[in-house]
C-alpha cells in the first residue's frame, strides 16, 4: 500500500501537472484575498474569510483534476487488471490512491498559512485574529476537500475516459455541496426540509467554520468518506464478478 502511495505522489509532482494545479489554487485564494472586491482590505477587520469562503469553489474543480486519472487512466492504459492482482486488497488500492489525493490536498493548503501569518502582522493591534475560528475554518476545508477527495476516486472507477470521471465528479460534489441545500428550499415539510439540508456538505462546512467543531459534523465528513470509498471498492470488485 505504501509502495502504491509512494507511486501516487511521484507521478503526480512527476510532471508539471501536479505544479500546476497547486500553483491556480494558490494564485486564485491570493487574487480573491489581496486584490479582487471583497478583499481583506475592504473589509475593515483582520480576517482571511475570503480564503474559506472561496476555496471550496476553487477545490470544486481542483480536486476533481487531481483524482479524474486515479483509475480511468489505470483503465484506458490497460494497467487496471495487473494493479487489481498485486498482493494488496481493493481497498487497500483504494486507500492509497485516497490518500496520495488527500496528501496533495494538504499541501496546496500548507503555504496559505502565509496569509495567516500576513493577517497577524497587518492586525490592529498585532496578532488581533481569531485563531481558533481559523484553525477550525482550515479543519472544515480539510474535511471538505477529504469528500471531494472521495467521491473523485469513486467516479473515476467509473470509466476510463479522465474528462469524463471530472465531470461526473464535479457535477456529484456540486449537488453535495450546495444542491441539496436548494432541494430543501423546495420542500413546504420542516422535518423533511432539515433532514436534506444536513445531508449536504455546505450546512456542516459551515458550522465547523465558524470555529465550533462538533462531533456531528466531523462524524458527517467521516461517514461521507467511508461511503463513497466503499462504493469505489465495490465499484473495482466488480470487474472481478
């Protein structure tokens, strides 16, 4: 499993792809931070909520680029079928194609603790912030790119075509994120309105935010993740039916 990681990782960074994708997400948070309408300037308060308000959008077509070949381009290679008889588990497979996606994902969130330390410095006082409503902010953003993570290796156990496993994965995170939260809007049943609503990501990335972390919305994240990664085991175990 750890060879599998290790071979992950170095294929990603192994081309000027992985550069890439890290580089837009930091270039876009920057332009949404320092400079575009809504900046941290404009707002009059030492904050850096325009990196996790904006972030999942920017994830929303990132993380879908950075998983859409963990499995098509095993398929359309021809590769899928001697990766599937190595000593290792599907889900072990699965496992360590998730987390070489979760690692790139932390990383791209590593050097943004620049604005944080940018955001100390220009407060007023110095060091004015609340930290612990950005460390739960970043906690929230970890655990929704986890579930993008997730679902990105799902849908690209569903095809071999990587523009299409993006696709699907994008459209899926999208509902997930924001569409159930408009299908709530649409139902006259409270109960029935709050239920969909705490389906969707948005309403737990939200809460944790705001600097609570509540067990219901990390257990939430977890419980996404567990799915989706079961359903890209189930998906790989039926090729073998």
């Amino acid at each position: 499993m750890w060879a599998l990681f290790k071979k992950e990782i170095t294929g990603f960074f192994g081309s000027l792809t992985g550069y890439i994708v890290i580089a837009a997400f930091l270039m876009a948070n920057a332009l949404f931070m320092w400079l575009l309408p809504g900046n941290v300037f404009e707002s009059g308060y030492a904050a850096i909520d325009p990196l996790f308000m904006n972030a999942p959008f920017i994830y929303l077509l990132l993380i879908p680029a950075i998983t859409m070949r963990a499995f098509a381009e095993e398929k359309k290679a021809g590769t899928i079928e001697s990766l599937l008889t190595k000593p290792l588990s599907d889900l072990k497979i699965v496992l360590a194609k998730y987390f070489a996606g979760f690692t790139v994902v932390v990383l791209s969130l590593l050097p943004t603790l620049v604005y944080v330390l940018s955001i100390y410095q220009l407060a007023s006082p110095k060091g004015d912030i609340d930290l612990g409503g950005i460390w739960g902010s970043y906690l929230g953003l970890l655990l929704l790119g986890s579930v993008y993570v997730a679902v990105g290796i799902f849908t690209s156990t569903l095809t071999e075509n990587q523009i299409i496993a993006l696709v699907y994965s994008v459209v899926l995170c999208l509902f997930l994120t924001w569409g159930l939260d408009m299908v709530s809007k649409f139902n006259s049943v409270k109960v029935i309105d709050l239920v969909i609503l705490n389906l969707g990501i948005s309403e737990h990335y939200n809460s944790i935010s705001r600097g609570v972390v509540d067990s219901r919305d990390v257990l939430y994240f977890l419980s996404a993740n567990i799915l989706f990664l079961f359903a890209a085991n189930l998906m790989l175990q039926k090729r073998k039916w």
